[in-house]
C-alpha cells in the first residue's frame, strides 16, 4: 500500500510539472505544441522518458533529439555525424532512420535506439554522448523493447529473427530463429485451411513488431507479415504454443530517400538496402488485454485476451470508409481508451471501447507512424512525415 501511494504522488507530481490535470474522465483532447520535421525526413520513433521532463525523437535521418515536455523546445540532439569514424565505415552510411527508441527501465539517462543500418544506438542525456552498442550485420533493425526489470532487451527486423540481448554486457543472450522453410509453410497452409502463410514456431516473414508484456518479466510477443502475433517466454528456448492468428502488422510507405555516402556522394537507399515500405510497432499489452494494430483498409485495431487469445473486440475508426484505416500504431490507455494512429486518415483517433466510438480525433496532413503515452493517455505525443505534436486529454 506504501508504495502504491509513492507511485501515485510520483504520478501527480509529473503531471503537474507539464501542466496535466490528473482527470479520471477522457472527453476530449488538446494540443500543447507541435514541431515540423520536414527538414529531418520525418519521425519514424518517439518515447516520453519515465520522468516526464523529455520526449525523443527519432528522425528518416538517423538523428535524435531530445524536446522539453514542458515548453515543446529542443534541449539536446545527437546526430549520427558524431559517431566515431569507425561506425561511419561499416555500413554504407548511419545516416538512416531511427525505428525505435526506447528508454532503460532502472537508468534513466540513457535512451535507446534501434536502426535500419542494424546498429543499435546508445544516447546518454546526461554527457550527451552517442555511441553504438551493437551490430546486426545484414540486418535492417524496426523495433525493440526492454523487460520490465531492465535486465534484457528484445530486437527484431528484415531477417525475422528474435534476439534477446543481455543489457549488462550488450550481447545476445538468446536467438528465436525465423522458420523459413517450404515444407513448413506447406504444412501451415493445410493446417489453417487458408492458404495463408501462418507460422508455428519461429515467424516466417518479416517480424516487425516486439513488445515485453508490462506485467510480465519474461513475456514476449511479437508480430509481422506473417500475420500472427506470436507468445515467446524469454526462459524458454521455443515459442509458447499460445498465439493470435490474424493481425498484419506492417505499414507501407512509398519513400526515396538520399542519404550521404562515405566519400561524401548521395547515395538513394533504395538502391542499397531493403528498406522499403517501412515498418512500425503494432501490439501493446495491458492486463488481460492485447492490442493490434493492422495494415489493413478495415478492423484493424482488435482486442485480444492475453489468456486465452480469443478476440474480444473490434474497434471502429471513424472517418476510414473512404480511404481506410491502415492502422501503424496503438496504445491501450485508462478510461478504457485506446489511441490509434495510422496513414488512411493522417489521424490519431482516441476511441473509447465501452461504447466503441470516437472521443476526439486530431488530424494532421501526412501519414502518422509513431505513437507514445504517459499517465495513461492523459497525454501523448504522435508524429509521421509532416510533424509530431504533443497533446492531452481533457475532461470537458
């Protein structure tokens, strides 16, 4: 009871700080400031840190930049020019985009990223400093996540593999191998009654979504192209057979673009590298509830039972007839709430699903890939190819 009462005057003093009324009733919502990023490629990650104070930006361009929560002002960038001359000669060039950021659960000064060149970033607010910790050769990095205690994070990307890396030493503790093999694809085939390729062990196609459940350490889930959104107990050497059969998780995104090479020429990386369409994280977990989010013109955000995998609920998104939902990104917040973002309205739609009808939508001009909350939803920030914004809810 003790600490409960500490999270919650931790909580109240955050809110505080920024300005947010700790309302228990989600009507409506409101802008506090917004930025273009037109100049930066667009954002492709953003992440509130747990103190409240920042929220990191991820840019096409492989920069991030730190902005104040409080006056919506840049207080630190890290570009990737700054990187030792060594990370510049590994890779065609570490001026790509930054897919997702993650801060460490226990340090709250160091955020995470990881990249489309495979690197994975270390970027420390405290020296503002910027560093690579790792490297996955031939490999085009789209989401990561930390345990809750800390103690492991969790990449994935093109290859389809699932790496578990210990965050003392920054090595892989573990790898779930992608399954790719024609007969298993076959014998999936058969078994669904669908044609299509579902995965039973290790996913087939690109897994471009990797999230530890809030509640549980060593639980996993993953998603991608292969439509099913798998359950991995981190203790364990294989998949848990528990899985969700359906979602599409991906986004698609027709982009060119020029980055400089080593020798200083510009290079297309479209040329280079497999990158296109771009990919954004899909699942999020709260409770007993799953959340995704499809690529898909409809019923693309569901809610699943995390025991039983049964789907609970489809979530309307008002708006999409026209153009359709293609859902990139959602997150399951209080006050039965669930914010979406995604590129069929350029919108992100609050959506409450007791009644499953829309409280707010805030509209931008250009698709939406990325999507962050704190305090429960009580405020968010979101941003895609024109700008990011940082919003909160309000009771009136």
């Amino acid at each position: 009871m003790a600490k409960r009462r500490l999270e919650d005057a931790i909580v109240a003093s955050r809110a505080l700080n920024v300005g947010i009324k700790l309302i228990d009733n989600f009507k409506s919502a409101q802008s506090l400031f917004s930025t273009d990023v037109h100049l930066n490629g667009g954002v492709f990650s953003l992440r509130f840190s747990d103190d409240l104070d920042l929220v990191g930006i991820g840019y096409g361009d492989g920069s991030v930049r730190l902005y104040s929560v409080i006056s919506g002002k840049q207080v630190l960038e890290f570009l990737p020019s700054s990187l030792p001359k060594i990370e510049h000669l590994r890779r065609l060039s570490t001026d790509l985009p930054v897919m997702s950021l993650k801060w460490h659960p226990q340090q709250s000064d160091l955020l995470y990223s990881a990249c489309t060149d495979g690197s994975i970033r270390l970027h420390n607010r405290q020296t503002n400093e910027l560093s690579v910790i790792a490297y996955e050769y031939d490999n085009e990095l789209t989401s990561m996540d930390f345990s809750v205690d800390g103690k492991y994070f969790a990449t994935t990307g093109k290859d389809a593999n699932i790496r578990i890396y210990n965050t003392e030493h920054n090595i892989v503790s573990h790898t779930y191998n992608n399954t790719k093999v024609d007969t298993q694809v076959e014998q999936i085939r058969r078994s669904s009654g669908t044609g299509d390729e579902l995965c039973t062990t290790g996913h087939y196609h690109r897994a471009y979504a990797v999230k530890f459940h809030p509640d549980h350490t060593n639980i996993l889930m993953t998603g991608g192209w292969d439509n099913i959104v798998k359950i991995w107990d981190i203790r364990q050497k294989e998949c848990i057979n528990e899985a969700i059969v359906g979602p599409h998780i991906c986004g698609e995104v027709d982009l060119k673009i020029n980055v400089r090479a080593v020798d200083g020429s510009r290079v297309n990386i479209t040329d280079k590298l497999d990158i296109n369409p771009f990919f954004y994280p899909g699942i999020d977990a709260r409770g007993n509830d799953i959340l995704t989010a499809s690529w898909a013109r409809s019923n693309s955000l569901k809610i699943y039972d995390f025991r039983t995998m049964d789907l609970l609920q489809t979530l309307k998104v008002q708006g999409a007839d026209e153009k359709g939902e293609y859902m990139y990104s959602a997150q399951l917040c209080d006050n039965n709430t669930v914010i979406a973002v995604g590129s069929g309205t350029n919108s992100c739609h609050v959506i409450n699903t007791v009644n499953n009808s829309e409280l707010v939508r805030l509209p931008l001009t250009k698709p939406i890939y990325a999507l962050d909350s704190m305090l429960g939803g009580r405020v968010f920030v979101f941003g895609g190819l024109d700008k990011f914004v940082i919003a909160h809810m309000k009771d009136n």
